[in-house]
C-alpha cells in the first residue's frame, strides 16, 4: 500500500507560494486576488457541504460565512500558504455547526424560507449526463456517508491538496490516501454488482 | 497510489463537475464577502458558542433554544457576549459588552446594518435580524483606538 506522501513536490511549492501572493495581496485590497482565491476554492467548499448534505438554506449560510471570515482573516493567518486548509477547517466547522442547529429543517410556511433554496438545478443538469455517466453519479451517490463525503472533497476541481482533504475531513494526512483506496475499491465493487464498466484496475 | 485509482478520480472530477458543479450564487456570494472588508480593525474571534459541535457542549436544541457566543479581542481586553433567540424566521439578539460602558455597535447581516448604542452597563439589544452571517463593529464613545469586530457567525 502506498505510504501517505510526505515530500513537498516542487508543484506544491509553487502552489503554495502562488496562494500565500494571492491571499496577501487581497489583505491589502486587490480584488482579483480576492476573486481568484473564490475561484480556486469554492469548489472545495462546496464539496465539503454536499458531503455533509446540508439543505440548500444552510449551505448558502455556510459557504457566506466561510468567505467572509476569511475576509477578516486574510491579514491574520499565521500559514497563509495553508489558507485551503483554514477554509477547509472553516467549512468543516460550519457544517458541524449548522448540522447540530439544524435549524431550517423545522417545517415552515414561510415563503421566504424555500425563496433561498435551490431550484432543481441539481436535477435538470443530471438530464444532460449521458446513460452511463448518470449510473456512475447514481452509484456514487450511494456509497456510504463515510466514502461519499471523503471522495466529494478528493475529485472537487481543482483538486484539493491531502492537507486540504484532510482538514475537511477531520482526518491526519497519512490517513487519507489509505483510505481514499478502500473507498475507491469499494466503488469498483458497486460498479461491477450494477454492470458500469470503470476500466481495469491494477491490483486485479 | 495505482495508476487506475488516479484515472478513476479524473474521470470522477470530470463527473462531478458537470453533475454537480460549484453553483453561480454561491461564487458571486463568495466574491461580493469582499465589499465587508475593513481596514483597521481588531478582531474579535469566537471563542465560545454553546451550539459549537463538541458534544460536551451539546444540550436541547431547536427553535425557541437560546443560543450562547463568546468573542474575546484579546488584545484589547475585550469580550463580547451574545444571547441569540430565534423568533419565527428572524434572530433577536441581547448583548453585553465586558468592560461594560458606552458603545456605538453596528450590527452587520445579509439584510443591512442596524446601528444600535449599548447602555451604560454594556448591554444592547437588535430585534429581528435576518437569519445567516452577522458581525458587529464596535466602537467605544471618545475612543480614538480602531474599531473591534467579532468574527462572522452564522446565527
């Protein structure tokens, strides 16, 4: 089994030293750095909230208060170079939070309440999936919450580094590779029950 | 890592991507957070909130349920303490500002801001606040230092 990368590459290198230019200059007012910092992490976050299936309402809540946290936190990071793991942590956090409130779940009348959530979107884009991309989602979506909510994060675009993937989960780094394997196998294992063909893999 | 699994993932990415791709609301969301920037400020940071996820702290919750929030400027010496009660699809909000004494607070939420003055004994009250994101800036009558703000906090 692979051992859990340690060794910095010289990719995450310039990763790292291309956010730590980005978050400091948003610190001090340039908001293309600020614009480019949302672009390359939204889809983190989002994956953290689809992954913890939080309602569309608190979603919207959660993903506002990460980003603008971090709006008063830019020139406080003590890592800036490490802020996808700070918003990763954050989300994290939030969703705990608005999971334990759980507030919106109460049934409402209020129009306004269901005004905030999504209008299907989720729904209408699947139509756009070929047959057997929409079986494979469908698969996914079925693994357990475990395997889900790790594998949501991991195939979020960008790709998130395994110190992201790691604050999202609450797990430790050497952690995530392991088990980012089973989840992958257990996959592979649906798909075959259900006919999808995911190619071969190397340890067969 | 197997070559396969790494080829797996791209084509899960590439999935996801188009079946459940980041939605346009929450980026605009996301990039308008900037226009709350301020300049000049001491940040007060959560320190304790009685709805946070360690379940030692947990007890009943729902609505009518009280909720408790500390922010602490440490630098200062000060400390922020809210009661939050929803009220229907609202929040209503009771402050104490420790020390206690006269203050302009400006409450920020996704609905506006609402200016509000704490009574000689630091307390402040703002009824009706719209559900989501709040911070409040906090400025002391005759107080010349920069303004403290409390971490945004989904109430």
């Amino acid at each position: 089994m692979r051992q859990a990368k340690v060794s910095v590459s010289r990719q995450d290198v310039e990763h790292q030293q291309e956010v730590r230019n980005l978050v400091a200059a948003a610190a001090v007012g340039d908001e293309a750095a600020w614009n480019a910092l949302v672009d390359r992490f939204s889809p983190l976050v989002y994956a953290i909230v689809q992954g913890f299936r939080i309602n569309p309402a608190d979603a919207e809540d959660v993903n506002q208060t990460v980003w603008l946290r971090l709006v008063e936190h830019l020139g406080r990071l003590r890592e800036p170079e490490r802020v996808g793991a700070w918003i990763a942590t954050t989300t994290r956090n939030e969703c705990l939070r608005a999971l334990r409130l759980a507030r919106r779940q109460v049934p409402t009348e209020d129009e306004a309440v269901f005004e905030r959530a999504d209008p299907g979107e989720g729904t209408d884009r699947r139509l756009l999936l070929s047959e057997r991309d929409a079986a494979l989602w469908r698969l996914f979506e079925t693994l357990p919450e475990r395997c889900k909510q790790l594998l949501r994060i991991v195939i979020a675009d960008p790709a998130p580094s395994y110190d992201e993937v790691a604050s999202a989960v609450g797990l430790s780094v050497g952690s995530i590779g392991p088990t980012r394997a089973r989840c992958l196998k257990q996959l592979r294992r649906s798909a075959e029950l259900a006919g999808i063909d995911l190619g071969p893999s190397d340890s067969e | 890592m197997d070559h396969s699994d790494d080829k797996l993932i791209q084509e899960l990415r590439s999935l996801a991507a188009r079946a459940d791709p980041t939605p346009e609301r929450m980026l605009r969301a996301a990039k308008a957070s900037y226009a709350w920037r301020t300049i000049d400020s001491e940040l007060a940071e959560l320190a304790y909130d009685s709805a946070g996820h360690d379940p030692s702290l947990a007890g009943v919750r729902g609505p009518g349920t009280t909720r408790m929030l500390s922010f602490a400027a440490v630098e200062r010496g000060w400390t922020i303490e809210l009661e939050v009660t929803p009220v229907a699809d609202s929040i209503d909000i009771l402050g104490q500002l420790i020390p206690a004494g006269h203050a302009l607070l400006e409450v920020r939420h996704g609905g506006g801001v609402e200016l509000v003055e704490s009574d000689e004994l630091g307390r402040f009250a703002v009824k009706r606040v719209q559900e989501g994101p709040v911070s409040i800036r906090c400025t002391r009558a005759g107080d010349d230092a920069p303004a403290v703000i409390t971490d945004w906090t989904t109430l």
